[in-house]
C-alpha cells in the first residue's frame, strides 16, 4: 500500500513536472545581465554595439537518435571543435558561446517540431539545423513563421530552397553540381550511346540529382535506362542482370554508397572491365564503400563538391583530430559543415556587431539573414567562398579513384 | 501559449487517440496494429482532399475518417476470427504494405510525401473537443454490458462463446471503431505537422505506440492517459548527455514493466485505490465535518 | 534463360538463409514457448561480434566463425532468463511485446555504439565472392555454395537432433504439451535451456552465411530480417519445422523475383501481401500449425 502511495506521488510530480517545464519555456536561455545598462568592461563600447549577453547560446537540432546517429555523432564532433577554438580564441565579440543540442530523430517528423518549438522558445537569434530533409520540412516552417533564420547546412538543396530567404544551404545548386560532374566525364569518355543508371527510389535528394544527370546525358543525346535500387536491397545481382540486361556503354551510379560497391563487383564478376565507364554521384565515398570496393574501385570517376584529401590546413587539423577520436581520417560531409556553420555566425556577429538584446531581437533576426544570404569572401575550411541569395558558390570536383582513394581533382565550374 | 507546449498537448492527445485505439481491441485479447496503417490513410486522404480538391478541413476530416472506418473493414473481416498472432504479424504486415503503396503512388508524393497542408484555426481545441468525446465513449463503453462482455472474451474465449457473445462481430465492431478513430488521430497528426511522410507510419512508430500503451497499463484507458505525457514528455526535457538514451528508455521500461508488473503500472487496483484515496480527500475539503453532521443530528431530533 | 538461371540461385541461397533463421525460430516458439521476435537481431549482434573479432585479429576467419558462434549463443541464453517467467505463465503475446523491447535496445546500441552505427562490411576473403562456376551471366560463387551446402547440412544435422536423439524428443515432446511433457519427468528448465542454446548455435551460423551472402550489416538489418522471418514463420504455420523450410524457399524465391523483374520497392510488399492472404485465408498457416 506504502508503496503504491509512494508510486503514485512520483508519477503525478513527474507529470506535472514535465508540462511544467515546458511552461518555463525548454531550458538555459540567454543569461541576461541583471541591470541593462551596466557597463562591467573597462574598455570604452559604445553604448548601442556593446554586447547584451553574458554567453552566447545558439540551439541546434541535430540526429542525436535513430538508425542515422552518426550523421549527427559527426555534426556534433565538428561544431565542438570549432566551438573549442573560437571560445579559446575569445569567443564572438569576447563573449563564450555555447551549443545547445536537440534531438530531431530519425526520419521522425513529430519529434523535429518538438524540438524547434522548444528552440524558438528560447527566442534564438538563429537556428542551426534541422539536419534531415524531413526534419527541415516539418520543423522550418515553424521558425520562418516566427522570422528566425536556420542555417540547414546538412540539408539538400531542394529541400533548404523551398523555405528561400529563411534558409542557408552548404551546398550548391546539386542539379547544377550534377550536370557539370556528369559533362566532365562524358568529355573525358566520349562515345557512349547509352547509360544506365542506379538509382534509389526512396530518396527524393537523391532522385532530383539522378534526374538532373540524365538530363545532361540526354542533351548530349545519350539515352539513359533507370535502374532501382531499394534502401533494402540483399542481394545486388538481379539488380546488375537487370542492368547488364539493358546493354549500356556506361553506368551512373547515384543511390546509397553501401550498395554500389557491391554492384560494381557483381557487374566485374559478369564481365564487365572497363571502370573508367563509371561515374559514382557525390556521397558515394564512404568508409563502407573503400572496404567492399577494395581492389574493385580503380579507374572510375566520382564527382563530389569538395576534396576529402585536400591540402587546406584547417582541414588537415580537423581530419587529424577525426582520426584521434574515431580512429580514421575525417571524410563525411557532416564533419565540416559543423565547423564553417560556427565560423560563419562568429562573422557575421562581429561584422553586424551583433548584441543580443531581447529588444534589438527582431531586427538582429533580419540583419542576421540578409547578411548570410549574400555574405561575400567568408573564409570557410576550403578556402575562400561566397553566399549568393543563401547559396554556397561551390564549384564541382571530378575525381578519379587510384589505389581506392580520390585523386586527381578536376575543377568544373558549374554553369 | 508557448509554442513548446502547444506541440506537446497536440501530439500527446494524439498518442493517447492512438493508444486507446490499441487498448481497445486488446480488450478482447487480440493485438491489432492496423490503426497505425489506418492513420496513414486517414492523414494522405485528408491531405490530398484539403490541398487538390480544396476541401474545408472538417469535411475532409468527415471523409477520411469514413474511409478509415470503410478501409479497416475488409482486415477486420477477415482477421475476426483469426488466433492472436494471426492478427499481430497480419497488421503489421498491413502497416508495412500501407507504406509501400503510399511510397509508390505518385499522387502522394513519393518518398517526399505530402506538404504544405494548410493551418487550421483552433486545432487544438478541436482536438480535445474529439479526444474528450472518444475517451467519454470509450468510458461508457468499458462500464456498460459490452465492455464486461469483452473482459469476459479477454479472460477465457470458450466460456464467453457459450454465455453467447458473438466474438466474432465483437472483433470487425472494435476493430472498425478504432478504424475510425485511427484515421482521426491521422487527420489531427496531418494537419498538426503539416508535412507527411509515408515512412513515419512504420514500425518505429508502432513501437513507441506500443510502449506507451503496456507501460501505462492495458486493462483500464487510463494508463494511455497518464503515460503518453510522460513516455512522450521525459525524454524531451532530460540534459543533452541523456538524450541519446531515448530509445533505450523506451524499451528498458517496457521490457521491466512487463516482466515486474505485467498489466502496467495503472490497473484496476491501482485505480480502485486512486478512487479510494480520493474520496477520502475530496471528503475532507469539501465534505461537512463530523462536529457539522452532530449539529444537524442534534437539530433534526 | 541465364538471367532467369542466375536468379534462381541468388533465390535460393536466400531461401536457405532464411530456412536456417525460421528453424531457430520455431524451435524457440516451440520448446521454448516464447515469441522470438528478437532472433534475428541476436543473429545480427553475432554478425558485429563476427566483425569485431576479424578487425581484431586481422582477418582470421576461424576466429570469426567461432566468435559468432559463441556470442550466438551467449546472447541467446542471455534473454533465457528474461522470458522464463513468461514462458512459464503461458503468455506468449506478453513476450512477444518483450521481444519487440529487447529489439528495440539491440537496434539502438548498434546504431549508437557499435562502429558508430557506420554500416559494418566485412573482407573479401569471407564472402567467396568469386566466381567457381560461370555460364554466361549467370555465375555461382564459392560464398553462396557454401551458403546452399552449409543450411543443408545444418538442417539435416537438426532434424537428426531431433529425431534421432533424446533430447530432440524432448523437444517434440515439449511442442506438443509442456504439462504432459513434465508430468513424464523432461526437465523443462534444462530442456527450454538447451533449446535457447541450439538456436543460438544455429543462429551463430546463420550470421556467418548472412555475412558471406550479403556482405555488410547496419543497424536496419535486424529489423528487416525479423519481419521477414515472422512472415515466414506465419505463411509456414508456426512451429511447423517443416514447413517453415519450404516457406522459407518461397520467400526467397518471391522476393529475388520481384527484385529482379518488378519495379520499385515492392519486395516487401510482396512478402507480407503473401502473409496477409494466407494469414486471412488461412490462419494456421499453410501447412498447419504446431503452436
């Protein structure tokens, strides 16, 4: 009896405690000082540019559950990275900065609207993330409606344009990257007549892509065949008989990396030889592919938009660093887009002079936007880049593999 | 009202509509998942009505629900009679070719799914208006003669048949009810996310339903109500290092509460006491004091 | 006519995999009076351990073999004590939620801790995936030989276990009635024990041959198996050893089919539209149940 009393207090403080804090509005907001107007530096700030918080807190909804954590494992690796040496360097404007973390879930679109509630709760200046293109689908509507920006750099591109000017994306148009990927490489191999293409269903990323590829083969008057890969495949030789079936030149390979690796040795192990006629999509190179592929990789092309085995020394420390904790050289794009993401915003706090004051907040919001939408000559990992109307101005890069790494870059610039 | 807690009583009530729909045919002992499926077809068609026909949203919601209902027959009937494991790996066999068909057909978007959907005015006060009406019915329905009938078929099937109840009609009547209410909770979830994807009706989910649905307690409603908020709510708030352990939350409480308290942790006695305890406080504050009941006695004689 | 020659043996050495996994899974179901719906992740967990060991010790493939033996079976008999209590009050769908939980926690510490929840391949060397036998495009390689000869071997080992030793007629014995089979003095505990060991050990080699046939494993897996081998177990008949066997051909023979020539993603519509029919049509299963 004791104990079922005991029980029952729990459970009822437990559940008033959960919507409670939900009415205290999620958790650590920006400390604000106590006094507005108290100047504690020294150093003579103007009144309006001096800074309003004690510490910078900016949410970020990040895959922290389900069957893709690690795209999230990695995304938090890099931004507490280049946390760690912007607060070492003093922080944005001198003040620390701080991440808080959500969790979006795994293709869980209930869980992402939860999350950014919780975030534009805490009235951010921006918001980083949502990750997926699911999540920024369910979840960005929510901030655009209440004027915050969100820097969906892991987001594809169709998917952070559909919400333009309220959305930042890392990566270029990919239907422009693709075309160009693809151009290189039929100059590269001329003759072909007709490709096949593995394609992955289920992704609508993906899908955009490989239709802007045939696009660009059937320009150049060169028929394409689609071939489906699903997410769940086991067994990849129907799927290269059904390929070799078709009698293509070539083929393009633009579903999940896993897979193609096996399909390029289920296609050798039918007679296929000539791996210059494969041109793998950008996300192919992943670990799991240079482990199946080994041996098997030689020769064939891939296009990517950046170079995982670039000479850039802020990419060298970050890739060391990788290898320390997860005990291989960084190579997914997740890693630095977390990195340039923080050193975008200390940018463009510093140059907007940025204070944080719960009553500059609607302007702030709109300064902050306007000014990463078209933000010019940002120094980002790579180098030097710019944002044109929140799009990052990458180039394409076509690689070839030797000795199963990229190698020979080629730059295309896109169209 | 802050945002965070507008998202949170919404899915919650939600979840509780879809709980209720799984606690309601497990009453007569069977474990049918088809509601999840049921949802997908209440919030696509909902949905396709509101953004392609341009349906007023209650009408769109009248006109999915009818087809949930209608959809859920045709497993329902053949499914009344089938032994208990029958049903389970059935529906969610249902669940899964649900998606495939909603991944496959191109007038709902592929693998992108629906988006977009407009906002309703209200919503959550139209939610609750439903989930108090669903939870009234099922309420009545526990207390009248077909909800003792149900324990009595949830208890032992052959004594049941024999005391006449035809378990069989009780089977397609259930499984058709939270058919409907399955493509109400859809259209709700549709129009509250404003985005579906035909992966988010799969197993995943069903898992989670599930959790809420054993470790808050089968033989009674309220077990759904009390753990949906909590289940749903706790892994919210917990500090960032804990997040990662959501789902293993989630199944360490299922699996401990099955094994320690198999029915739940909210049944029937533990609402007989609830009851119990109560009465003895709402006496207390708002009762007459034994010295007022003497003064009365004393008047009266 | 090769194309269709080149199918029909990926079918059935996905067919024998899946004979292999519904024969762990009955034997569970049956002696072990629980539903084993974790099974598959177990298998998986030993194709990890498997991995683990061959990164280890550099590729050394009796090490891997035994390794995901013995954590086929260690996991196995982990969860013995976690469904005794169910098992003995009878109720099988109470476990069969428990099983959906153990699942859930294997699915999450795989996509969590294990390899970062990366998908995990393994070398070249254990999946035989050369050519031994080639005709036009339809060739058969050393691993999925292996794969066809080594479910065979299993299975006819098995059904000589159960039908040619005591402890097999235990186990039937314990299938037909567990009160009558403890009222003739068959010690149920070491029976139902024994019965979670054989099927860890059947399941140990089931993730080897799941390793040579489809080369990698990620956190997804167990869960697509598991369905697939619960729609195999149904349309079979639970409990129906026997059955369970040709279903499981069947699957295998469907599912590389529709692969093959459907297009889009219906190979798992395709599976459980079979299970619905036949669950539908007839409940028991195709050929009877046992359970």
């Amino acid at each position: 009896m004791k104990g079922l009393k005991i029980l029952l207090i729990v459970l009822s403080v437990v559940f008033l405690a959960s919507i409670a804090c939900f009415a205290g509005g999620g958790g650590a907001k920006k400390e604000e000082t106590t006094a507005p107007a108290v100047k504690e530096e020294a150093a003579p700030a103007p009144a309006e540019d001096a800074v309003y918080v004690k510490e910078w807190v900016f949410p970020n909804s990040n895959i922290i559950t389900g069957v893709s954590a690690y795209h999230g494992m990695l995304n938090e690796f890099g931004a507490n990275f280049a946390l760690d040496k912007i607060n070492a360097a003093g922080g944005i404007r001198g003040v620390p900065v701080k991440i808080k973390w959500f969790d979006e879930g795994t293709q869980n679109s209930a869980l992402a609207i939860a999350s950014m509630s919780k975030m534009l709760d805490m009235k951010p200046l921006l918001v980083m993330g949502p990750c997926s293109d699911v999540s920024v689908r369910a979840a960005v509507p929510l901030a655009v409606e209440q004027g915050v920006y969100s820097m969906c750099t892991m987001a594809g591109y169709p998917m952070a344009r559909e919400f333009t000017p309220w959305t930042l994306t890392f990566v270029n148009d990919d239907k422009l990257q693709a075309m160009a990927g693809v151009r290189k490489w039929l100059e590269l191999q001329p003759g072909m007549k007709k490709v096949a293409h593995f394609v992955a269903p289920e992704s609508g990323t993906w899908m955009s892509i490989a239709n802007a590829e045939n696009e660009e083969c059937n320009q150049q008057g060169i028929k394409t065949v689609d071939i489906e890969v699903p997410y769940d495949t086991v067994n990849y030789g129907p799927i290269a008989v059904r390929a070799l079936g078709e009698n293509p030149d070539g083929f393009i390979f633009t579903s999940h990396p896993e897979g193609i690796a096996k399909i390029i040795i289920e296609l050798q192990k039918r007679g296929w030889a000539d791996n210059k006629k494969f041109l793998l999509s950008q996300a192919a190179p992943v670990p799991a592919l240079y482990e199946i592929g080994e041996g098997h990789l030689d020769g064939a092309y891939c296009w990517m938009w950046f170079d995982p085995n670039s000479k850039s020394p802020r990419w060298q420390e970050l890739s060391k660093a990788h290898e320390e904790t997860f005990g291989e050289p960084a190579s997914f794009m997740m890693v630095w887009k977390g990195y340039d993401e923080l050193f975008l915003i200390k940018k463009c706090f510093e140059d907007l002079k940025i204070t944080g004051n719960p009553a500059k907040l609607k302007e702030e919001r709109i300064a902050i936007r306007d000014y990463m939408n078209n933000c010019k000559g940002f120094e980002g990992i790579w180098g030097k880049v710019d944002f044109v109307d929140g799009v990052r101005q990458t180039p394409t890069l076509l690689f070839e593999f030797v000795n199963n790494k990229l190698a020979n870059p080629i730059e295309v610039p896109v169209r | 009202m802050s945002l965070s807690i507008y998202y949170f009583l919404q899915l919650c009530a939600i979840f509780i509509m879809l709980g209720w729909c799984l606690y309601l045919v497990y009453r007569i002992g069977q474990l049918n998942n088809a509601p999840i499926a049921i949802m997908a077809i209440g919030a696509y068609l909902s949905s396709y009505a509101v953004l392609h026909w341009g349906w007023p949203f209650l009408l769109a919601l009248v006109f999915a629900v009818v087809c949930g209902a209608v959809f859920s027959l045709i497993p329902a009937l053949g499914l009344g009679r089938a032994p208990s494991f029958a049903m389970v790996i059935a529906t969610i066999a249902l669940i899964f070719i649900m998606q495939t068909i909603f991944r496959n057909l191109p007038w709902f978007g592929g693998a992108l799914g629906l988006f977009g959907i407009p906002k309703v005015k209200n919503l959550l006060l139209v939610t609750y208006i439903f989930l108090v009406a669903i939870g009234i019915l099922i309420y009545r329905f526990d207390h009248s003669r077909f909800g003792r009938a149900a324990e009595m078929i949830f208890i032992d099937r052959d004594i049941a048949s024999t005391l006449g109840i035809n378990i069989y009609m009780y089977s397609v009547i259930l499984q058709v009810s939270t058919g409907a209410i399955g493509a109400l909770a859809g259209v709700l979830y549709a129009f509250t996310i404003r985005t579906i994807i035909p992966s988010y009706f799969g197993f995943s989910f069903l898992l989670a339903i599930t959790c809420f649905i054993f470790v808050g307690g089968y033989t009674t409603m309220w077990g759904v109500i009390f753990f949906t908020p909590i289940l749903w709510g706790i892994p919210l708030i917990l500090p960032q290092s804990m997040a990662v352990f959501r789902n293993l939350i989630y199944g360490f409480s299922l699996m401990v509460i099955l094994l320690i308290r198999p029915e739940g942790v909210i049944d029937k006695n533990m609402l007989r006491f609830i009851r119990l305890k109560s009465g003895v406080v709402f006496k207390k504050l708002f009762g007459r004091s034994q010295k007022t009941v003497d003064k009365r006695l004393k008047e009266v004689m | 006519m090769e194309t269709l020659i080149a199918q029909l043996i990926n079918a059935i050495a996905l067919g024998s995999i899946y004979a292999l996994l519904v024969i762990g899974f009955n034997l569970l179901l049956v002696v072990g009076g629980i539903f084993p719906f974790a099974y598959s992740h177990i298998v998986v967990l030993s194709m990890y351990m498997c991995w683990f060991v061959l990164k280890i010790t550099g590729n050394n493939l009796v090490l891997g073999t035994v390794a995901a033996i013995v954590s086929g079976v260690a996991f196995s008999l982990i969860t013995e004590p976690i469904f005794r209590p169910l098992a003995k009050r009878g109720a099988v769908l109470g476990s069969f939620i428990v099983a959906m939980a153990i699942s859930m926690i294997i699915t999450d510490i795989m996509s969590q801790r294990l390899n970062m929840g990366i998908v995990i391949s393994f070398p070249q060397s254990l999946q035989g995936k050369e050519a031994l036998v080639s005709f036009g495009t339809a060739t058969i390689t050393a691993g999925q030989i292996a794969t066809i000869a080594g479910s065979i071997g299993s299975g006819i080992g098995f059904f000589y276990l159960l039908y040619r030793t005591k402890i097999g007629r235990a186990f039937r014995a314990m299938g037909q009635s567990s009160f009558s089979a403890r009222l003739l003095g068959i010690p149920i505990t070491k029976t139902s024990l024994f019965a979670y060991g054989i099927a860890g050990f059947l399941g140990g080699i089931s993730s080897i041959f799941l390793a040579m046939a489809i080369g990698t494993a990620s956190s997804t897996l167990g869960d697509n198996l598991a369905l697939k081998v619960m729609a195999v177990a149904m349309f079979a008949g639970l409990g129906n050893l026997g059955g369970g066997l040709i279903a499981a051909l069947i699957l295998g023979l469907a599912e590389g089919m529709a692969l093959a020539y459907l297009p889009g993603n219906w190979s798992q519509a395709i599976a459980f539209g079979m299970i619905m029919i036949v669950v539908m049509v007839k409940p028991k299963g195709l050929f009877g149940a046992m359970a």
